[in-house]
C-alpha cells in the first residue's frame, strides 16, 4: 500500500525541490563553463604571482631537554616533618610549561630584540611592537611524551633564525641561574634571621632555667621523655603555622591544601593544650618544669632552623639548572613559507566560488526579469 499521509507527501515534494534546485544550478552553470574554467585559472594564476612576491622565511628548530625537577637539599630535609613539607615548595606537575614562559617573557624578549637589533629587522618604532612581531615569529612547544622543548624561528635570514632558536637556550640558562640563586638567598636570609631570633629566646629560656633553681635531680618530677614531646608538640605546630601562611600566599582558603593545614594545625593545638592542661592540674613542683618545657622547645627549634639554614647555603652554591641540548637550530636549506602551491590552489578555489555565485545571480535576474508578472 502506497502512504499518502500528509508527512510522507511533504516529504516528497521536498526532496523533488532539492533535486530540481540542484540541476537548475547545474543547467545555469554549465553553459558559462568556460566564464568559470577562465575565472579559476586566473585567480590561481594571480595567486601564484602574489606568492612569489612574499619575502620567503626559513624555519630553524632547536629541541633541549629541560632541568628535571629534583628535591632540593631543604625539601629533602624536611620530608619527614609535613608542617614544613611546604617551605621548599612542592613539585611541579609540568615544569616545561614554566620554562617556556621564561622564554615568552618581555625580560627575554628584550633581551632578543637587543641581541638582533630586532626593531631594525621588524621594522618597527616601538619595543611592544617588535615584541609582538617576534613573538608572531617564534613557536615554542612542549612534547607531551617525551618531555622536549622545541623552539622554532622563522626569519629571512636563514643563518640568523638559527642563531635567534640558539640564543634562546642561552637566555634560558641565564634566567634559570639568576633565578635559582635568588630563590636560595631568600631562604637563606629567611632561615637565618629565624635561627638569630630562636637563639636569643634559647638563650632566655636557658637563663630562666638556670635561675629557678633546676637540677639534674628534678628531671624525675616532670619526665624528660614528657618534656621533649610537649617540646617537638610545640615545635611542629608553629612550623604548622608557617606552612599555613606560605600557602595562604598563593592560595585561597577554601583550596583543600590550606583547608587540610588548617585541619592538621588545630589537631596540633588541641593536643597541645591536652598536655598543658594535665602539667598545670598536676603541678605541684617549683616552676622549672615550665621553663624547662620552654626550654627544649627552643631548643629543638633552634636546631631545626640551623639544619634549615645550613642547606640554604648549599642551595645558594649551586649553579644553574642544567640545560641539555638534543638538537642545535642549524640554517635552513629550503624555505619553509610561504607555500606558493597552496596558496595558488585556494586562490584558484576562491576564484571559483566567486565565479559561480556571479553567474548564479545574474541567471536569476534574467529569469525574474523573463517571468510574467504576478
């Protein structure tokens, strides 16, 4: 049985439209064929010559292997104690990321435009201008399998796009030394003013201590066993704090790094207070005990703060991070641009399109222009 709902005739009649607008187009079309062969060879051609008008550029590539991130001396040291983890800084899940941002900063690519008097090359009046024309000029990419940095530069001058890919390996190890070393000088200076300042409260402590009378002797009041807990207790939570504060910093305190700090420091307190509150309910003893838990924890501070202090200035020592080249930039021997062919091929392509479209709408206006008049 034939269908004859009102669906199915629509459907029909729409796809005879379709049929019958698609050779209209054709029949309208295929008479000016040679209008379009004409048209399409002349847009090509006309591409071809825009082509080669174009100063040709050469690409050169260099590719390095970046510093591998590795636990420094400090973060090494304070592994075993997680309110300091933080103070070395964490690892970096894409550190290639940060060195080709080194490289796209504007201290770089100044530096750039000096070296290869950029501005003259680029032509341009203004320094951000050649920056944005070298920046037009340079790819940098990281490889997402085996972790490689390439850098390729396009220039006129074969020789100086090589030069230009080398140059920015050697803009990169400057950046990363300096950088290092100033990231060990701030601990440094950090550490260093931290340990000057638990020393003077060791050494207040100690005369404290001295002067209430303790002994040998009253270590069997308050155990030492106790009193180096309540001390290392005390000492964890204000390293707790300082985490906190460096993580404050950079995060906010809804991030789950500063919520699970804040968490670990008021369990910290809590158990402090617990053993504050027990040593008062049961003193009974003259107030060394209290000076000697003030004591030991200026003592263990003290020491944690040398350690700390101690490998900054290893850190400071050393050089830069290690750039490992895996292949230099050499000179192109072909050009890389433009590609007269593709170029020439959409020209011709676009010359085309605009070749029909003109004989489409002058084939509608001759048959509005011969139908009868409404």
């Amino acid at each position: 049985m034939i269908d004859q709902s009102p669906n199915a005739s629509a459907g029909a009649i729409a796809h005879q439209d379709d049929e019958i607008g698609l050779s209209t187009l054709l029949a309208a079309l295929r008479p000016r064929w040679r209008t379009l062969l004409g048209a399409t060879l002349l847009a090509g051609v006309l591409g071809a010559v825009y082509s080669c008008l174009i100063t040709p550029q050469f690409t050169s590539t260099t590719t390095f292997l970046p510093p591998q991130q590795q636990q420094s001396g400090t973060a090494a040291a304070l592994s075993a104690l997680s309110p300091l983890a933080g103070l070395a800084g964490a690892a970096v899940k894409s550190p290639g990321d940060e060195y080709i941002s080194l490289m796209q900063s504007v201290t770089v690519s100044d530096r750039m435009i000096d070296h290869f008097k950029l501005m003259a090359v680029y032509e341009t009046k203004y320094r951000r201008d050649a920056r944005r024309a070298l920046a037009s000029h340079v790819q940098m990419a990281l490889g997402k399998k085996d972790g490689l940095i390439s850098v390729s530069v396009d220039d006129a001058d074969p020789r100086r796009a090589a030069d230009m890919a080398n140059q920015y390996i050697e803009e990169l190890r400057r950046m990363t030394s300096v950088l290092a070393i100033s990231e060990a000088q701030q601990r440094r200076a950090f550490f260093e003013k931290q340990m000057q300042d638990t020393k003077a409260r060791l050494v207040t402590a100690q005369t404290a201590l001295q002067q209430s009378g303790f002994t040998a002797g009253a270590i069997k009041a308050e155990p030492q066993a106790a009193a180096e807990q309540y001390a290392r207790l005390r000492a964890e939570a204000t390293a707790a704090e300082v985490r906190l504060q460096t993580l404050r910093e950079s995060l906010v305190d809804t991030a789950p790094e500063v919520r699970q700090q804040v968490a670990q420091l008021a369990a910290l307190r809590a158990h402090l207070d617990q053993l504050e509150a027990t040593a008062q309910s049961d003193a009974s003893g003259p107030d060394y005990i209290s000076k000697y838990r003030e004591f030991k924890y200026q003592e263990t501070l003290f020491d944690l703060m040398a350690k700390q202090y101690a490998l900054a200035r290893v850190d400071e020592s050393r050089e830069g991070a290690l750039i490992q080249v895996v292949d230099p930039a050499l000179p192109a021997e072909l050009k890389s641009k433009p590609k007269r062919s593709l170029i020439a091929l959409s020209a011709a392509l676009m010359g085309l399109i605009a070749a029909s479209a003109w004989v489409l709408v002058g084939s509608y206006r001759k048959l509005v222009q011969s139908s009868p008049a409404a």
